[in-house]
C-alpha cells in the first residue's frame, strides 16, 4: 500500500485495480488459417454500464505454440501489474 507523508502524518492510501482478464480473439481472414490476437484486458464501469479497456496487445498467434507463448507471456504480464500498481506500460 502507498504512504504519503504530509504535514507530518503518514496516511495510507488504497489503489483499486480494475479486474484484468487475457482475452482470445480470432483474427478474420479469407483463407482458413489459425489466426488469434492475444490481448489483456480491464473490466471497469463507467456511468452505469460495463465497459472494457486494451491494456496491452500482445500480437497474433499463427499455430498453437505461438498462442501458447503468448498466453503465457500474458499471464506474466497481468501478474506483474496486478502486484505493482504503479508500473504502467
């Protein structure tokens, strides 16, 4: 947790980080080829309603070793921000 010192008072300071998830998509194309994007993604609300953010797209896999990879490499990213809040990309 983050500590200011003002005025001599240490007050702590809590960061609410939105819910990220690694999203799958496939990647349109005209001949039937295994194409899938790979990116991480936050869930927040905003008036209301339910909406997501690309936090960071990790590129396309094209066979399942590469998605593989890029899964996993997700996975390590997600981790990583989820436990250090101030680290931006």
């Amino acid at each position: 947790m983050p500590w200011h010192i003002s005025c001599l008072t240490i007050v702590a300071t809590s960061v609410i980080i939105p819910p990220m998830f690694i999203r799958i998509k496939n990647k349109p194309t005209k001949a039937n080829v295994f194409n899938k994007t790979v990116q991480l993604v936050e869930s927040y609300r905003a008036q209301g309603k339910v909406k997501q953010r690309i936090i960071k797209h990790l590129g396309v896999a094209y066979d399942p070793q590469q998605l593989d990879d890029l899964k996993a490499l997700a996975q390590i990213l997600k981790e990583k921000l989820e436990d250090s809040p101030q680290l931006t990309l």
